[in-house]
C-alpha cells in the first residue's frame, strides 16, 4: 500500500482526521499529484477494522484481504480500456454493488477514477447512489478536470482541492526518485511535465526527454531549410502527438508572451529560448495569435481522440510554423 506523498502530509491529516466522514468526496487536481494513492491510502484506512494513529493498521483481516486485492467490500471503477469512457453498465454494476450489505459489516468503500471519463448517462446513472448511498458507504471520486463535470456531480460531494506541490518539493522528490538525472533534466522534466512530479518521473521513463531533443533539432533545422516538413513528419513518427501539440502550443504562447513583454526570462527552456526569440521578432503577431488558434483547434482533436492522419496534420503543422518569419 503507498504511503501519501510528502506533499500530501497536511491533506491526509486534514482527511484522516475527520470524525464524521462524507458520503462522497471529490478529490480534484491536476494530473501528476498523487490523488489516487491518497484515495487509495484513504479507502485503505476506511476500511481498516483497527487504524492506529490515523493510519490503516497493515495487519486486520481487512488490510490483507485490501492488500491482496481481494476485499468483498471495496469496488474500483475504472475506464475498461485506457482513455475510453465509463460506461453506464459499469455505473449500474457499482450501483448493485452500493445496495448491497457490507460482507465484513463494517464500511464499503468506491474508488472512481477519473470521474469525468462518465459518459452523460454513466453520470445520471451514478447521482441516485450520490444522493442517498444506502448502509456505510463512502465514495472517493478522483478527478483530473472538474471543469468537465455535471454540476449535480459536483454539488453531491465534499469537494476537496488537491494542489500541485511547491516547486522545491517537488525538485527535491524528483532528485531521489530521478537519482541519474541532474538538476537541469529534472528542472526540464518538471516544466514539461506543467509542474505535476509523478508525471515528471512518469516522462522521464518514457524517453521524453530524447523526444523533445529530436524534435528541437527538427525545428531549428526547419528555419534553417535543412529539413522539409515532410521529412520530420515521418522522423517524429514514435513521439506521441500530444505531447507534440503541448510542445508547439508552449512555443507560440512563449512567442506571444515575449512580443508582448520583451521578458527574456520569459522564454521557456534554454532548448528552444533562441528559436522563441528569433520567431517573436520576425513573425508578425496576427500571425501568432493564428497559428495558436489553429494549434489548440488540432490539441482537442487529438485529445478528443479524434481519427487523424498523423502525417498530414503534423506537415500541415511544420508548413505553417516554417513560415511564421515570413510576411505577414
């Protein structure tokens, strides 16, 4: 079972602590924080027949069965596949699971994860079990974007506020857990990953920081006409296309920001500073601001999972980013 996360020492006293507890909290906050081992530390300790010092004990008939991954009063509701939704018959197999009798007569205990992968009628199918939840059951939602929630969701639970860890703590987590990586990578990875650690830790062991460095190089040799747009589409061919949009949106957001300010500090990671720099004072701003539209358009296609043709959508891409210098 894993423990809570140093940043999570405060929440977890706050959580643990209550003596009443709700029938439905919402644990919410950006992606790469550790909300799902507190809701699981949480489900742990709820379930726990004999907790010490707030937390769950390790050695009841409960923590093992929990531990084992095999306890009659404990349901996880997850997407069947990754990235697809929730769907409403497995709402309704939770709900037969809420009415039920706790087996071990004490709590029964739901973990949700995400929430907003509920499809409309998973979500209206979940709200009766949220109003009125029968016997001692306690359901712990996670949610990586509440924004997307239905407000009746949202007004059924206590609302609890996850927030992102200080950037020293989260520096200081990832130069142990990262020990090969040095404080730069790790600053770098700590930016890409929008200041989340466990995601930082998470793209380190997905090589991207050997992605990007293609992809940088890619880009520069672009401007520079050593390298057509459609010789890098196929080049990026293994590097996720979100993660090429989140690059490609930060590079013209940095643009915009330093036509606007003139703030060298403001000019992201060292890798593409100059690249920004070059491309705020030679591209005109309408020309920015159309090129961020036209890539945040494409982001929620690709995060919609939308049916792409990756080659076509990236030289469309590269076509125009190339000729950002060029007049307006």
């Amino acid at each position: 079972m894993a423990d809570v996360y140093p940043w999570q020492t405060a929440l977890w006293q706050q959580l643990a602590g209550r003596t009443q507890h709700a029938h439905a909290y919402l644990l919410h906050g950006p992606a790469g924080i550790g909300k799902r081992a507190l809701a699981e530390r949480l489900m742990a300790l709820l379930l726990c027949k004999s907790p010490v010092d707030l937390q769950p004990c390790g050695q009841c008939k409960s923590c093992h069965l929990l531990a084992a991954g095999s306890h009659p009063d404990n349901y996880v509701l997850e997407p069947e596949e990754a990235d697809k939704p929730i769907k409403v018959d497995q709402v309704r197999a939770l709900v037969h699971f809420v009415v039920q009798t706790a087996q071990l007569g004490g709590r029964k205990v739901v973990l949700l994860e995400p929430t907003e992968a509920m499809n409309l009628n998973a979500a209206n199918a979940l709200l009766k079990s949220l109003e009125e939840p029968s016997g001692d059951t306690v359901l712990l939602l996670i949610s990586h974007q509440p924004s997307r929630l239905l407000p009746t969701i949202k007004s059924r639970c206590v609302q609890q506020a996850c927030p992102l860890p200080s950037e020293a703590m989260s520096l200081q987590w990832l130069s142990e857990t990262l020990p090969a990586c040095n404080e730069e990578e790790i600053r770098e990875l700590l930016y890409l990953a929008a200041g989340s650690p466990l995601a930082a830790a998470r793209l380190q062991e997905q090589g991207v920081r050997e992605q990007r460095a293609l992809v940088v190089d890619g880009v520069k040799k672009l401007h520079k006409q050593q390298a057509s747009a459609s010789q890098l589409a196929e080049g990026w061919k293994d590097v996720p296309l979100t993660l090429l949009f989140d690059w490609f949106c930060d590079w013209a957001h940095l643009t915009l920001r330093y036509q606007l300010t003139q703030d060298e500090q403001g000019l992201g990671p060292a890798d593409m500073a100059k690249v920004v720099q070059y491309l705020a004072q030679k591209a005109s701003q309408a020309k920015v601001m159309a090129i961020q539209e036209w890539l945040l358009q494409q982001r929620q296609k690709v995060l919609g999972k939308a049916n792409l043709n990756r080659v076509l959508l990236l030289e469309a891409l590269l076509v125009q980013w190339a000729s950002l210098p060029g007049p307006s």
